[in-house]
C-alpha cells in the first residue's frame, strides 16, 4: 500500500501540479490527520481512508493553490509598495546629487592642479 506522501505525489503528477504544491498539500494533510488522530474513536487506517480520497486530495492541493497563492500576492504587494513613486524620487534625487559633487569635485582639481596641467599641456605642444 503507497504512502500518503506517495499518494499525495501521485495525485500532484496526474494532475501536473509543480513541486511547491505537492508540498504544501502534504503538509495540509499531515495537520489534519494530526487534528483527527486525537479523537479516540478513529483508527490510523480511517484517518487515511477519509483523508486520502480522491475529493480530500483535491481539496488539499486547492487548499494548497491558495495559500501559495496569496503569500505571493501579499508578497507582489509589498514589493510594489517598496518599489513606489518615493523610491524613484529618491533614486533620482541620488543621481542628480551625485552628478553635482562628481563635477564640483572636477572642478576643484582642475582649480588645484592648473599649473599642473598648463606644464603638461605647453610640453606636449612643444612635441
């Protein structure tokens, strides 16, 4: 007799349900036979019976769906509201303030070094 992880995977494979759902349809089952083998008048063998039926296996997987479902999308959310208008103003605010003190910073050492660069300047014309 398979597994309830075998069974679980099977279902998954017939209906082509990646991986990540198999998983978490497993992990549903687990909590619920967890939840029913407390009750003293349930055998192991009914426990899977009532929870490895073909209906049971489907309301796990779609259980499965829709919380990996929604933790993507409250994920899609934050990320979105990370990634807003404030951070765009600030991302360009950076680049225009950057670009000013990369020039004032030019222009101060061409100040600094002018003679310098006025040396080099009359020798490679004198080349």
């Amino acid at each position: 007799m398979p597994t309830p992880y075998e069974k679980i995977d099977s279902f998954c494979k017939q209906n082509k349900k990646n991986n990540c759902i198999r998983d978490l349809a497993y992990s549903i089952y687990t909590q619920q036979s967890d939840l029913l083998s407390k009750d003293p008048s349930l055998t192991p063998t009914v426990i899977q019976t009532i929870l490895l039926t073909d209906a049971s296996l489907l309301a796990h997987v779609r259980s499965a769906e829709d919380s990996l479902s929604s933790q993507v999308e409250s994920e899609i959310t934050r990320i979105r509201r990370e990634l807003g208008a404030k951070s765009f103003g600030m991302s360009v605010l950076a680049g225009v303030t950057g670009n000013i003190v990369y020039s004032l910073l030019l222009v101060v050492i061409f100040f600094v070094a002018k003679d310098q660069i006025s040396t080099w300047l009359s020798t490679l014309s004198s080349n």
